[in-house]
C-alpha cells in the first residue's frame, strides 16, 4: 500500500504549519495577510528613519496631496490607509513636531482643517527617494505585467467589499 506524500506549500513551510490549510481561500487570505505584514514591516523601517510610524507618514502624503487647500479632520482619517479612529492623537504629535498646522474654521468651530507646514514636506522629500527605492525593491520578483494582474485583482477584491 503506497502513501502519497503530501507537499507542503511555501506558506506553511513559512509559517512552520504542518497541518494543510483548511481550503485554498483560507491559503489565499492568509497569504495576502502575511505578506501585508511583512511589506509593512520593512516601510515601517524605512519611515523610521525620519523618525516617522506608517500612520504619521500616512497624514503626512495625503496632507501634501491636498495641497495649500488642507483637509478637515475627517477628510484624513477617511483617506488613512489604515482605518485609525485615533487620527487626532496622530495629528496632535505631527502638529507638536511643527510638521502639522490645525486651524478652526469660522462658520462651523467644530471642523478642524489641517495643514501640513514646509517641515512636514521636508521630511516627505526626504523619504521620497528612499521610498521610491522600496517601491520598486519591494515587488522585484514579479514582472511588469504580473503587477498589473496583482493590480487588478486586489481591486477586485477591495471592490467586493465596498
């Protein structure tokens, strides 16, 4: 009587599992959590070095994205890659850096628009090579046109849940 050998995939060879998944949409999301993780990892490292988290430099881009306009408040934590229902802490230890301005507005004292200053454009220009360089280190092993498989199919993905 022959047993068949059962292979193991580089997921659970990764994560030391012995066990098979229990399907291959289990596989799936888990590998897409931990790759998530790992990425993250790395840019976290690469943001620390203008002494930056993810979240902070997250403010920051989309700050610089909306231009002298600013954003109120809310604007900001819809646009946070990681929903943070702790945008204001974020905002508070940015502004007390001088990376960050926050004004009231006049009809309506409870929005908060926010700014960023020429210090928090600084340090994004600082990051900016070094980012661009992760970027392109970050999914070297796959080609141009996988990339936009991934692409496509991570919109799907996001898009069923919208």
């Amino acid at each position: 009587m022959s047993t068949m050998a059962v292979t193991q995939s580089a997921l659970q060879r990764e994560l030391k599992q012995s066990r098979p998944f229990p399907s291959v949409d289990a596989e799936a999301l888990i590998g897409i959590l931990r790759t998530s993780v790992l990425l993250e990892r790395e840019l976290n490292a690469v943001v620390a070095t203008a002494g930056l988290t993810l979240p902070q430099y997250n403010v920051l881009r989309i700050l610089r994205g909306a231009g002298p306009d600013g954003l109120p408040t809310l604007a900001i934590r819809d646009r946070m890659l990681d929903a943070s229902p702790g945008v204001t802490r974020l905002l508070d230890k940015l502004e007390a850096a001088g990376r960050v301005r926050r004004e009231r507005c006049s009809p309506d004292r409870r929005q908060v628009m926010c700014y960023i200053t020429t210090a928090g454009l600084d340090v994004l220009t600082q990051l900016d090579p070094p980012l661009l360089a992760y970027d392109r280190r970050a999914l070297d092993v796959l080609t141009d046109d996988e990339k936009e498989v991934l692409i496509s199919l991570l919109d799907r993905i996001r898009a069923a849940r919208d």
